[in-house]
C-alpha cells in the first residue's frame, strides 16, 4: 500500500473515531446557542487533538455521481445506492456540500433502513448544506428504526446566512419512523435553510420536537408543503413542524392525525422568535394533554395570519393546559390575523378553551378572525366562542358562530376577561348565546347578511360572503 493511499485511510479512521466537526466545503457548524440543540458547544479548537480530522480527504464527486455539482449540470441521484453514498460522505467526512447541487433523477425505493443524510455524533455537527432537487420524484420505503435524534431523510440539514441549504420538489411516501428527539419524515433539524414544495406522508413515532415533516427549523424556510399519516410524541409534537425559531412556515397542509403529551398542533407546536405561519390549514384531529392548537400549540412574539383549523383539537385531563381551535397560547405580543376555526374544540379540565384561542394573554392582538366551530368543556374553567381566558390583549373585527357547551364560566365571545382586555367589532351569533349576562361583543341577529358583511368590512375590507360555503358566514377573501 502506498503512503498517500495509507494516509488518508488512517485519517478516515481517526475522523470517524473522534467524530468532528471538519466541514471540507467551509460551512460552519452550528453553535451552542441554538435553544434546541443544548448539548451542542460549537466549533472545537482546532489547536485541539481531535481537529484532526481536517486530513479527511473527500472522494472526487465527479467519481461518485454524473454531472458537475450545478445547477446547469447538478450530481445525479438514480438510485437507493446513490442516496447512501451522500449519506456517506455527510456523516463519514463531513462534507457539507455548500454551493454544490444534487437532482435526484427516478423514483427510488429504499429496502435498507435508512440512514439520515447528516448527523449529530457527540459535539460535533455533521450536516448537508447543500441543494436536494427531488426532481418531483418519489422517495418510496423510508424506514428508521433508531432512538438517536435528528432522524429523517435528511437528518441535520445546515446552510448559513450567506448560502441557504435547499431541499425542493420532493415527494416521501408511506415512511415508518420510530425515533427519539429531533424527527421529521423530511429532516430532523434545518437551520439557514430552505424547504419548498414537498409532501410526505406515513407514520412518526417518537419524543420530543417530532413532527411530520421536520423536528426543528430556525432561520429557514418552508413553503409549499403537504403532511398526512399519523405523528406521535411527547413534546412539542406537530403535523409539519415541531419548533419554529426565526422561522416562516407559508402554505402548509397538514391532514396527519396527531397525538402527543404537551404543546401539540396542526401546523406548528412551538412557534417563538418572530416566526411566520401564513397561508396554512389544518384538517388533522389534533390531541393531547397540555396546550393543545389546531395551527399553534404555543405562539410568543409572532404572527399567524391567513391560516385556519378544520380538524378536531381536544385537550385531554389537564388543569395547566389551554386548548384552541388555532392556537392553545398566544402571548407575548402574538399576532393572529385572518384566522378561522371550523373544527369541534373539546377541553376537559384546562385553564382556557377557545374557538380561537385557548388563552391569549400579554399584549397579545387579534384582527379579523371567525369561529364556527362547536366549543365543549366537562369541568374545565374560562371556556369561549373566541378566547377561553384573555389579559392584557386586544380583538377587533371578529365573530363567533359556534355553540358553547360548558358547565360554567363560559362566554359566546370569552369565558373569562379582564378590564385590561381590548374589544371592539366583535360579534356573536345571538342564538349561540351563553352565560355570562355580561358578555363581550354585540350579538347579532343576522350574521348572514350583506349588512352583517359591510360591518365587518369596515374595520377592513378583508371579507367575503358566498351562500354555498361556510354555512352561509361571512369568511375571508384569501379563502375563496
């Protein structure tokens, strides 16, 4: 064997062994400040023993796929083997791929259990941060059978503020994941990423920050994307994404039955860091014990608008939980704009359950939303149309057309309010009414009227009225 031959085999070795963060396209690895990734420390010192790894010399790609890594002539991906061998070359070499473009170029069936393009192993980060073009092709028979975090097709994907990795055009169908943290169908984590008209579908089983597309997604993108199947976890559980940080999650459908313990959604379990969800809908059943959203489980300093549920959300035996048919808990100036609930939202024991909002608390506003859905509580306290229990927020140009059926402390527009809470243009169907005597809003007798509509257009010209949809209720623009 000659020494240039064994020295890159002892070095493959060693990088393999010590598992660093050696990234051969220059791509950094994220840092231990990232709020869900704390067992991440950032970089090493590269003075240090186990930078060593930097002798990893990457195979010639042009000697592992066709083309030339662009976007004129992107590497071709044809087969389960291809796919193994960038999974190979992430996790075994870590080679981020940065600016380098892959097509996938057939439909491809994977009979092995997969391993996820990409991967945390100990402090070191190893991550794809290139572009994944699925060519609208399928990805057939993806199997993970492992509790090891950042699981899916591509575990830990990584671009940074000046090149966004890219995953697009990608159809994964009928996946079985049983994992830990961390889990998505599509990918694990994505950070300075951009994840654009994808669908997946299959069952996800696993525990905290598991969803249907991805675990964790900061400072990216998703947009365009279709979930179905059945998602189970304990934490922070969604159908598309898990947690969101500096994010924007647009044009999302999620039809994925989910199920978890605490902060469980449709779209978004936890969003926070001034986070988008926009032009998203729920049709999932959504369920869990503890803050339970059919868009959000928890909203802080950010905006959901145009988005609404059309599935069923029920909040389990809990007496911390707040339940909403968009989202549990919007606090912290959260905004919620043009959103609508038709869903049936059931809480059993919960601090707040709401046709919108099982608590909205903290500067929180609301402009322009509607509930048709039926709202039900057995024993649960502060039980609304609209909100179950609002402080310090504030609801303009809203209604509520749905029955509420609670034993006690309940309100066609909010079960429980205080004097700091702001209500003007907020409407309630007056043959829905409930106790108490001094509700908020004005109630109204002919909600599907032209005169109704004018009313609520003048607080902003964002509605629409047809008689063959939503019962005949006013509805917005964005939906026809």
């Amino acid at each position: 064997m000659n020494l240039k031959k064994w020295f890159v085999l002892v070095a493959a070795a060693l990088a393999l062994a010590a598992c660093g963060d050696d990234n051969s396209t220059g791509a950094k690895p994220s840092g231990g400040d990232n709020p869900d990734n704390p067992g991440s420390s950032g970089s090493q010192d590269p003075n240090n023993s186990s930078s060593s790894i930097e002798w990893v010399l990457p195979n010639d790609p042009s000697n592992l796929w066709s083309g030339a890594g662009t976007e004129a002539s992107p590497y071709e991906l044809k087969s389960e083997e291809d796919l193994l061998t960038l999974a190979e070359e992430v996790n075994g070499k870590s080679v981020n791929f940065k600016g380098v473009v892959f097509k996938l170029t057939a439909d491809v069936s994977l009979s092995k259990k997969w391993t996820p393009i990409g991967c945390v192993k100990g402090q070191s980060n190893r991550t794809f941060g290139g572009t994944f073009d699925g060519g609208d092709h399928t990805i057939k028979g993806l199997s993970i059978d492992d509790t090891a975090s950042y699981a899916g097709l591509f575990g830990y994907v990584s671009g940074d503020a000046s090149s966004k990795a890219v995953v697009k055009n990608i159809k994964v169908d009928g996946a079985s994941l049983k994992v830990g943290s961390y889990a998505g169908i599509l990918f694990g984590k994505a950070e300075y990423a951009e994840i654009n008209n994808v669908t997946v579908s299959g069952t996800v089983t696993g525990n905290d920050f598991v969803a249907g597309l991805g675990g964790s997604l900061s400072n990216g993108t998703v947009e365009t994307a279709t979930v179905s199947g059945t998602v189970q976890g304990s934490g922070s559980v969604s159908g598309v994404v898990a947690t969101a940080i500096s994010a924007k999650v647009v044009s999302a459908n999620n039809s994925a039955a989910v199920t978890g313990k605490s902060t469980v959604a449709g779209i978004v379990a936890t969003l926070s860091m001034n986070s988008t969800v926009e032009l998203s809908v729920n049709k999932g059943n959504i369920a869990g014990n503890q803050d339970v959203g059919g868009v959000v489980g928890k909203a802080s300093q950010v905006e959901v608008k145009q988005s609404g549920n059309e599935g069923a959300v029920t909040g389990e035996d809990n007496n911390m939980s707040s339940v909403g048919g968009v989202v549990a808990v919007g606090s912290n100036s959260a905004v919620l704009s043009q959103v609508y609930n038709v869903g049936t939202v059931t809480g059993k024991t919960a601090i707040g359950v709401g046709g919108i909002a099982g608590k909205f608390v903290t500067d929180a506003s609301m402009k322009n939303a509607f509930n048709q859905g039926q709202v039900v509580a057995e024993g649960t306290t502060n039980v609304g149309g609209l909100i179950g229990k609002a402080e310090t927020c504030k609801v303009t140009g809203a209604y509520n057309a749905g029955v509420v059926s609670a034993i006690a402390n309940a309100g066609s527009v909010a079960g429980a309010h205080l004097s700091t809470s702001e209500v003007a243009s907020v409407y309630y169907d007056a043959g829905t009414k409930v106790a108490p005597a001094a509700e908020l809003g004005e109630a109204s007798e002919s909600m599907k009227t032209a005169e109704f509509l004018a009313t609520l257009n003048a607080v902003e010209n964002v509605w629409a009225m047809d008689g063959g949809k939503y019962a005949g209720f006013p509805f917005f623009t964005w939906m026809k």
